[in-house]
C-alpha cells in the first residue's frame, strides 16, 4: 500500500558539462597586454589578426549559453537588455526539490483572501482561519504574562524604574540586560548563545531529567528547533552515489524534515509508524527501512519526534529503550525533536527525554550513543513562535566535530537576543515565593488544560462520524484521523467520475475549500507520506481552534472528489 504524492514543483533537467574558462596558474601573472586580452575574449570577439586555434578564438566560438554567461537581448527600441544571471534552468537544483506544504500556495492565498477582506471585498466568510501550522497565539491562545513583561523591560529598560512591574521580572530583565553588550538586546550575542542562558538551560535539563548533568558547553542556542535540526543535518550530509548519507525519518512526518533533506541532497529513508499501536514505534519497522536504504545508501542518522507531530502520540519509556539500543546496533546519530515535551494530556502517558533514558541505561550506551536533543519557545503552553527561540542538546558529539559545529553557527554570528531571553525565562520561570508566580502557574495550568480538553473534544468528535477513526490524542497539538470511503461509493463515483471533477489534486480541493469557508487547512499529499489502502484518506488537524472541528463533515464532501477517479489510492493530507 502507498500514499498518492503530489509533487508541487516538477524536477528539470540540468546540464552539468559546463568547461572550465580558465585553468589556475602558480606564481604572479604579470599585468599587460596578456591579461587584457584574456579578459576581452569574455566580452567580444578576439582581432581578425587571431591564430584559429588561439584559447581566445575558441572560447568565443562557444555560444554564451553554454558559456553561461547572460545573453544579450535586442528590445523594440533598440537598447541592448542582458538576460537574468539566475533563472529557472541555473538557479541549484536542491533547492526546487524542496517542498514545504506548511507555507506553500494554499497558504498564499490565503494571505491574498485576508487582503481581500481588508479591502472590503465580500466572501462567504468574515476571516481566515490558519490551521495550517503550529501557531498558537494565532489561533487566540493568549501568552504568559511573565515572559511578555520580562521581554518589554529588556527591549525598554527605562521601564524598570515602573512600579508596576513586579520585582521578580525586573530582576530578571536585568540580569539578561547585563549579559548582553552594551546592555542592550539589539546587540549581537556569542554565536553559541548567551552564556547565562545556556547555564540556565543546562541547569533545567538536570532538573528535567531527575539530576542527569548537563555540560552549558554542550547547549547551543538556536533559532527556533528547526536552525538546529537542519544544522545537524547539514554536518551529517556528506559523501555521493550508493554512500550518500541517509537519514531516517518518521511516517507520516513534519515536513521541515523531508524539505531540508532535499535541500541538502540527502536520502530520506521512511519508516512508517504503527497506527494500529497508536502511532507507536516499531522496531522490526526500523530495521525494514535500514536495510532496505543500505541497497542504495548510506544511513546515519535516525530522527525521532517526541510527542510526535502530525500524530500525537507519547512513545513510551520502554520504546525508546528499544530505539536507543536499535541505534547502538546500528550505529546511527539520534535526532530527537522535543519540542511538545510539555504537551502531554493522556491518563497513563509521560513524557521522558532521549537523554534521560540514555543515561538511565548506563555507561555502555550513555558514553557511546551519539544524541542531539532539541526544544523550542514555540510550543507547550509558550506558544510564542515568532520569537524563534530554542536550544539543543548534543552527547557524545567527537571534540573536532564539535569545534566544527561551533564555526558553522558562527556563520550567522547569532540567533535572535529576544528568542534567547525567552528561552532564558521558559527554562527559570518564576519561583514559589516570588510575586509573579502564582500568577504564572494559573495561566500555564489553563493554557494545558484548555489544549487537553481540545484535544479530547478533536478526538471524539471524529469518532462520532461514520467511517473516520481517530486515535486518542496523546499529546502535542494534531491529531492524525483516518477517514475511509465504502468501497460501493469509491466504485459508484469512479463510474460517474467523467460527470464531477477530472484530476482534481489534493491542493484545488484545499484552495476549494479555503474560498469557500476561509479555512486554511494545509495540503501535505507528499509531505506526510502516510501509507494506506483502498480509498483511505489520512487526514492531519490541530485542535487549536475548534472552528475547524465542526467544518468536518463539509471537508469530508470536499476531499472525497480527488478519489472520484483514483478507487485505489490513498490521500494524504495535513
């Protein structure tokens, strides 16, 4: 069985016989007519008086194309205008490969339906409502009160002479402020991150992990989890043909995973998650998929998302027992994205770190199995994504390895200061005693409680309606519904097919959709790659906002066209 994919952008053919225009030389080259002629033989062609078999004759006897240089275009007035440097056809190849359904064309329109709104155009519908990604404060979560007057003090300091800022944020603010150059937070940070916040993460993540130790100097701070997850990737990529690094990657998935490893030319090795074990890991999966891969590959890495993302599910403690032993075997560098590590809502599930567990197993795999770890401000009851903080965790990382990692993030000299400040107050928020804390457990303990009600109400909701099935949603902030059309209805529309809707792909029917009810429901046909069988849909929702809950029954009228002409496929979407 095998998941319909719908390609956004269609791969073209590149020539790569491009030659070499000049040829390196040792020693100086002396300035003169040489040089002269040697740079005019890139603009116009060489003297009459020219040797045919002159460097300079031949290389002006290549058209500029295939020099690839601009052409020169003749316009209508007789003005000489150069053709793009960067097109279509010599722009990198990776990069059209690269697909990332969260903001691809269904979410630009509705960025042109909001404009449209706001110009006073009438719609069926009075706003758009985002569910095509993550992104809590949009959907009318409201922020903690704590972070937000911690950050206004640091981005204006003159307001901590305000007596109506509690005691416990000024100080907070303060001691951010005296770590960054000129007291200042528009001022550039050490690459790897401010040095006091990265000691107050390691500090957390002891007491996360039940007194593990944590290095400050393992902790890089970065922008948002995925800078670091793509960082990693990038020092993981490397070799070419049959030993090329692979890396394996959960199915179905967030896209950020398949895209940068299409960016990065990577192999994308899918294991399928265990719906019918309520998205649970299965080793004997695993290894399908690493020995398929090592046919035409090199596997590396593995990335593990806990809870999980699109599907909700909390992998037990004696899972990643299983998964850390099967990557020792296997020599393969964990990725473990962490991020909804407070987002955990059913009876009976706890969330525990990759690192924890790591240690936990003692020194046979704590001193050998290589881990990085990553956590964000962007989910849990923070919800603040546009502040693009986060950090990772590396273990076990190789001494040169890591003074390479080191020069990589000094590339682009720093993640964002208020990102960093902001993970500083996620990981020492305020204490029992202190003024702002009573305040701060209130407004966490119902910002969790109100994501475990909806993620309760998503679940029971699909349920209730004949042919969708639902896991329980465990944690994070999705569920993973399966929606399955009767045999007899797939048999009868394909008859009737040629009188509906002909080749309809998956993103019309979400534009569809999106014009006519203002919701934007984002398309992952080829991004979660989940696998199903005859006239199966994998449908992805967050329960962010329950508007889209009771929609469900219009998207199920909607979505079943694509399968008018396709009785056995599968369609996924998110």
């Amino acid at each position: 069985m095998s998941a319909t994919r719908m390609q956004l952008l269609s791969p073209r053919l590149f020539s790569r016989g491009r030659s070499e225009l000049f040829a390196g030389c040792s020693g100086a080259q002396r300035p003169g007519a040489g040089a002269a002629t040697r740079v005019r033989s890139l603009t116009s062609s060489p003297p009459l008086s020219s040797s045919s078999s002159s460097p300079d004759r031949a290389l002006s006897s290549v058209s500029a194309t295939r020099r690839g240089l601009p052409q020169e275009k003749m316009s209508e007035n007789g003005v000489t205008s150069r053709a793009k440097i960067l097109t279509i056809d010599t722009m990198n190849p990776t990069v059209k490969k690269v697909e990332y359904a969260v903001r691809g064309p269904i979410v630009a329109r509705a960025v042109e339906l909001e404009r449209e709104l706001l110009e006073g155009m009438k719609k069926p519908f009075a706003e758009v409502i985002k569910a095509n990604i993550g992104d809590a404060h949009a959907m009318g979560q409201q922020p903690i009160t704590f972070f937000r007057q911690v950050l206004a003090l640091c981005s204006y300091p003159e307001l901590l002479n305000d007596s109506t800022f509690p005691e416990d944020a000024k100080s907070r603010a303060r001691r951010i402020l005296q770590s960054c150059g000129g007291y200042s937070m528009g001022s550039y940070s050490a690459s790897q991150g401010i040095d006091s916040v990265r000691q107050d993460v390691a500090r957390y993540i002891e007491r996360r992990d039940g007194g593990v130790p944590c290095d400050p100097d393992n902790i890089y701070l970065t922008t948002g989890a995925s800078d670091g997850i793509v960082t990693m990737l990038k020092l993981l990529v490397c070799g070419e043909g049959a030993d090329r690094t692979g890396v394996m990657i959960s199915i179905p998935q967030y896209p950020l995973y398949s895209a940068a490893l299409a960016e990065l030319g990577a192999v994308q090795i899918n294991y399928y998650l265990n719906e019918e074990k309520c998205w649970s890991m299965d080793i004997s999966e695993l290894q399908r998929a690493l020995d398929e891969a090592r046919q035409h590959c090199n596997p590396r890495a593995l990335c593990i998302i806990n809870p999980g993302n699109p599907t909700g599910q909390v992998q037990n403690r004696d899972c990643i027992e299983d998964v850390i032993r099967f990557a020792a075997k296997e020599r393969l560098f964990l990725m473990a994205d962490e991020v909804y590590q407070d987002n955990v809502y059913a009876d009976g599930c706890q969330f525990h770190s990759f690192k924890k567990v790591l240690f936990d197993m003692g020194p046979e795999y704590s001193n050998t199995v290589e881990l990085a770890s990553f956590h964000s401000t962007s989910k849990c009851y923070m919800g603040e994504c546009g502040f693009r903080g986060g950090y990772m965790e590396i273990i076990n990382m190789d001494d040169e390895v890591k003074a390479q990692l080191t020069k990589l993030v000094s590339v682009r000299l720093c993640p964002p200061v208020p990102g960093q400040a902001l993970m500083d107050l996620v990981v020492n928020p305020p204490q029992p005693g202190e003024p702002s804390y009573v305040n701060f457990i209130k407004e966490r303990t119902a910002t969790l409680s109100a994501l475990a009600d909806k993620a309760k109400l998503t679940e029971q909701v699909l349920n209730t309606v004949r042919g969708i099935s639902c896991n329980p949603v465990q944690g994070a902030m999705y569920s993973f519904p399966s929606i399955t059309i009767p045999e007899k209805a797939v048999k009868e529309a394909t008859v009737s097919a040629s009188r509906f809707l002909i080749n309809v792909s998956v993103i019309q029917v979400a534009l569809l959709y999106l014009q006519v009810n203002g919701v934007n429901q984002e398309q992952n046909g080829s991004g979660g790659g989940e696998e199903g069988g005859d006239g199966v849909i994998q449908l992805c929702k967050t329960f962010s906002c329950i508007t889209l809950i009771e929609q469900l029954h219009f998207i199920i009228s909607l979505i079943f066209f694509p399968l008018l002409n396709r009785p056995s496929s599968t369609i996924v979407i998110s």
